[in-house]
C-alpha cells in the first residue's frame, strides 16, 4: 500500500529488508492472508470480544524501536 510504501521509504529500507529485520516469518502479511483469517473467524458464531494479532510475528519480535 502507499502507507506500507511511504513507512519503507522513511526507514531507508525495502519491504523485503524491513520483513527480515522485523518480522518472524520474514514477509509481509498480504491482503489474501486478512482476507483467509476474517473468513475463518466468522465461521465461529461463539467467537465474541477477541483482539487477534496479524503482523508476521513483529510484536513478539520487537518491532522498530
């Protein structure tokens, strides 16, 4: 996205560095990944009140700091 694109830019680094150094799984989530999660956690009609993570593993990794 342009955001994505914008925060690249200001970090000095591509997208591919930035998922290396920040993230576990070393990508990006894209749009297809989201999507597939949403679909799944609709299906559970029991499912209330919960705060899902979906960041390729860069909060348990530390981020940018």
């Amino acid at each position: 996205t342009k955001l994505g694109e914008s925060m690249f830019q200001l970090l000095g680094m591509t997208e591919k560095e930035f998922a290396q150094k920040f993230t576990l799984m070393g990508k990006i989530l894209d749009p297809e990944e989201v999507a597939e999660f949403v679909t799944a956690v609709l299906k559970i009609e029991s499912l209330t009140g919960q705060v899902f993570v979906l960041d390729s593993g860069e909060a348990i990794k530390g981020g940018i700091k």
